[in-house]
C-alpha cells in the first residue's frame, strides 16, 4: 500500500511538469518542497530572478536607447537596490500565484518541509516545527536541483562576498565588481551589473570560456565586452580572496596580479543539493559534485522506481530541458509512451547582449568532416536594427553544401533567445537554405537577418 502514486521532491520546473503531467492521468501526487514557497531554485534565487534583474536594468538605465542618445543616458538617474527587488518581488509573487493554482487545479498536494529518504519507498518529511510525517511511494522523483559551490576559501558575508544565490538579495549596487567564475550565471551578472556602468571585472581559471557555444560568436561577445570596458582575466586561477578592514575584496591571481573592488560574487559552479536527502537509504549513487546519473530516455536512476530529473543530474542544465526531463519520466512512471523529443533545441544565456544557439557549431560540423558554409548577417545591417539603434549583434547560419541542410544558428545580439525560435523550427524539420531565401519575413525586423544571412550563404555556395 502507498500514500501517493508519485512524491516529487522539489518544485522547480522538472518538478513541477511531472507533478502536473501525473496528476492529469489520474495518479495522486504529493510535491515536498522546503521552501515555504513552491518554485523551487528557478523561481526564488536562479532563472526568474536573474532574467528580472535583467530586464529592470535595461529599462532603468535606458541600455536600450544609448544608440542614439549617447552612453551617459539614463531613465533613471539613481538606481539602488531597493529598484531592482520592487519588480523582483512582484515577479516572483505572479508566478508562486500561477504555480499554486496550477497545483490546485490538478489536485496536486503539496506539503513543506525538508525531505529525505528512509527507505527506496519512503520519504520522511520534517516540517519547520520540527514535526515529521513519513509517506509511502511507488514512485519517487527527485528534482530538488543545485545549490552554489561555496570553497572554504571564499569568505562569503552577505554583504561584500555573495554566491550566486545571494546576489539577488544584495544590500546595495557596487561601484565595482569581481565576478569569479566565466560560465552562464557569471557572464549574465557581468553583464547586467556593467550596463548599470559598475566596473566589473571577470575571472576565469581556463583560457577559454562559455565553450558548448561557436567560437565566432564567443570572438563577437568579448569584443563587444571589452569595448563596454569590462575586464577579462583569463587562464589564471585566483590563490585567495581577502576582505580588508575598509570593507573592500581582494582576489589575488596566480600570476601575481591583484584585483580590489567594493563587492564580489562566487559564480564557479553549483552541486547537486542532495546533502539532506539521505540518499544511501534509497540506494542511489551521485558524483562527487552531487550529480545523479540517469537512463537519459527515462530519466530513471540505478533504483528502477526512483527518477531524478533538472539541475541536479547534470547539464544542459536548462529550464526548458528540466520541465521535458520532468514530463519523461513521469511519463515513463505510469508506462505512458512520451513523443519522441526533438533532435535539437535551443540554448539561451541572458548576457547583455542575448546569447542563443541551436544545432551544431562550426567546430562540431568540422569535427565531423561535413561539407559546409556559413552566412552571416549583422544587426546593424537590417532598419529594425538601425531605428533601434544597434551597433553589434550577429546571427551566423551554417548549411551542408551537399544537401543544402540548415546545420546550426548562431546568435548573439538584442532578442537573441526569442529570433532562435526560427531557426529552431527549420531545423528540427529538416529545411533547407531554401526555406530563407524563398520566405517573405516582416519588415522591418530583426528576423529579416535570416534572409541577409541565408542569402549570404547562398552566393558563397554558388559563386
């Protein structure tokens, strides 16, 4: 006998798809969440805070409208803090609210409290009175996803030193910034914190950075980035991080250079939140950074019953691809045949400017010795581009020479993660460079770089 068909542990986006996807076939479902909120880390302290950020500080800081009106231009002469978390708040309330009612409608219960394991069956949750409920499972999904590798050496304080959770919530805007760690979370803060025109420095220990995206549009963003003045300190590893008694931080650099600044953020990476799950009870095995391995059709770990789904098993490490993730195995769960995904879908970094891609690159289509061409097409060359005032922004398309196959889109610019769409579309149904030059787009749009860029391409496979 079990209490509930399926437990879900955590209630991000892996959680919340399968919680719902469960529920719809008639299965009773219970969500554990240890928030006292559910969301899970997407809503709360990662996806939707940073894109709020984000967009607050295009707004407030006219970024938008430097083109015309010069660099020293600004909605809002004075931005604090407390500007960024008035629309942070009303953001997150709105989807708490939406995310409740979805629970709701689908008659999925949810409980708070920290959840852990007591056998492959039972999951054991203490709520914050200290009380514990134990319930039963036939099927248990673990979506709790990742917290901040927070080293020893980093002497985080909430106040000058922040990991990537806790910068959200910072008390004041920096009038300069070291940002340790080149990934997504760390460029994305680089960026949004220098089009406040705080200093920003960022650092990296490899050569190379953001590595999974074409080079030539990784070439495109550092120049766009040191022409905005933010500095790159590649390929050296930091020895310390020091708070001196004014208050300000000191990185200090393998080789012998040494960066002061008023505030800095941890950003090199983030492990499996598993400490509390208890894991060896329920027989499943992680990695040494917290990650669960899983049967990537399924989503199932080495205990049959038991899924993992989202963050916590590993890349892509996408919002997107965890609500899918979520849905397979529930799907699988309950013996229902999930569609079959598509081969391709897009990845999104929300830097200023956007990053997006979907397919391959001009390295992986080498790699595989395929007969190939690209077309290029800048921002700037296209009248939505002009009235809007842009200077840099790129889409870059890659075709087989052979079959005449859309290979790979490549952007970087304004809108970069909403343009992807098409190219998405295109590719997973196999169209061909035909499709760009053919096709009648709006004008004047940012998606007639598709055409420049498709045509591009095409006289360099006919000339």
């Amino acid at each position: 006998m079990h209490d509930y068909d399926m437990i879900v542990i955590g209630s991000g986006p892996s959680g919340r798809r399968a919680a719902i996807q469960s529920a719809k076939i008639g299965r009773s479902v219970l969500v554990v969440e240890k928030g006292r909120r559910v969301g899970g880390v997407s809503v709360h302290t990662g996806t939707i805070p940073s894109k709020t950020m984000r967009e607050t500080v295009l707004n407030l800081s006219g970024w938008r409208e430097r083109g015309f009106y010069g660099r020293s231009y600004r909605v809002k002469q004075e931005i604090g803090a407390t500007d960024l978390l008035a629309r942070l708040r009303k953001t997150l309330d709105h989807e708490v609210e939406v995310l409740e009612h979805q629970f709701s409608r689908n008659a999925v219960k949810t409980t708070h409290g920290e959840g852990r394991f007591v056998s492959p069956n039972e999951v054991e949750v203490t709520d914050e009175n200290g009380d514990c409920h134990t319930y039963k499972a036939a099927h248990v999904l673990i979506a709790v996803g990742t917290r901040p590798f927070r080293p020893d050496y980093v002497p985080f304080n909430k106040k000058t030193v922040f990991d990537s959770d806790e910068i959200v919530e910072l008390p004041k805007l920096p009038r300069s910034l070291t940002v340790v760690g080149a990934g997504v979370i760390g460029v994305e803060y680089a960026t949004i914190f220098n089009a406040l025109d705080v200093a920003v420095t960022l650092v990296e220990p490899r050569p190379t950075f953001l590595d999974f995206i074409d080079r030539e549009l990784i070439e495109e963003f550092v120049h766009d980035l040191r022409d905005r003045n933010i500095s790159l300190r590649l390929g050296t590893p930091l020895t310390s991080i020091e708070v001196g008694d004014d208050g300000k931080v000191t990185t200090r650099l393998a080789n012998g250079r040494s960066i002061t600044t008023e505030m800095l953020l941890f950003a090199a990476g983030r492990v499996g939140a598993i400490d509390d799950l208890n894991l060896a009870a329920a027989g499943i095995a992680v990695d040494n950074r917290g990650r669960i391995k899983v049967d990537p059709k399924t989503m199932q770990t080495n205990v049959p019953h038991i899924y993992a789904a989202g963050d916590v098993i590993g890349f892509p490490s996408l919002a997107s691809t965890s609500m899918e993730q979520g849905r397979v195995a529930a799907c699988h769960a309950f013996e229902m045949a999930p569609h079959r995904p598509p081969e391709f879908f897009p990845y999104g970094i929300y830097s200023v400017p956007e990053i997006s891609t979907v397919g391959m690159s001009e390295e992986e289509v080498r790699r595989r010795e395929i007969p190939y061409e690209c077309g290029v097409a800048r921002f700037r060359e296209t009248s939505r581009g002009h009235i809007m005032g842009l200077s840099t922004g790129m889409m870059k398309m890659i075709f087989s020479t052979k079959t005449r196959r859309l290979l790979g889109v490549h952007i970087v610019g304004e809108g970069a993660t909403e343009l992807i769409h098409i190219g998405q579309a295109v590719l997973n149904l196999k169209g061909t460079i035909d499709y760009f030059i053919e096709n009648t787009f709006n004008y004047p749009t940012l998606a007639e770089a598709y055409k420049i860029a498709g045509l591009d391409a095409w006289n360099r496979m006919t000339a």
